[in-house]
C-alpha cells in the first residue's frame, strides 16, 4: 500500500505533470492548475498497476514526450505520434478489459 502511494506521487508529481503540460498545449488548451494536477494523478493511477515493462515503458515515454522538438526530430520521432503511443499504452488494458469481460 505504502509502496504505490509511493510510486503514485512519484509519478505524479515528476511524469504526470510534464505530460499533461505537453498534451495540453499540443490541444490548444491553457493548462490551469487543478486541470494539470487531476490529469497527472490520472495518469499516474492508470501506470500504477500495471507491469513493470509497461511501466518502464511508460515512463520512458513520458521522458521523451516532454524533450525538445529539435531533439526528436534529430533522431527521426514525431510528438504527437510519442503522446498517441503513450495514450494507447494506458488505455488499451481499460479497452480490453471492457471489451473482453
């Protein structure tokens, strides 16, 4: 329990914010406080109990959504397809488990 609370705000604080930051603005959107902080608590619920490659793999995600253009765009990746990927990561257990229950 201790432990996901743990990794809950770990993540929510550091990944989760960056994140909702970045798909915010890539929407058009002024991001406002409690809209960042509610999407990043999201986020880092619907990482939480998940895998721990699905967990590497989100936060690996994460790091690189929140890099410079320039920077991605050096090494041949796209923004907008990182946050997509990202999306699917997260919802497609939901999806699944709608789906398939």
């Amino acid at each position: 329990m201790v432990k996901n609370v743990v990794l809950g705000l770990l993540f929510g604080m550091t990944l989760g914010v960056s994140v909702a930051t970045e798909l915010f603005s890539r929407i058009g959107m002024e991001p406002k406080t409690y809209m960042l902080i509610i999407t990043a608590v999201v986020l880092a619920v619907m990482l939480l109990n998940r895998g721990i490659a699905i967990l590497a793999s989100g936060v690996l995600l994460s790091l690189a959504v929140i890099q410079p253009d320039q920077v991605l765009l050096e090494h041949g990746f796209d923004k907008d397809l990182l946050i997509a990927t990202l999306a699917v990561l997260l919802l497609y257990p939901l999806v699944y488990r709608v789906l398939y229950s």
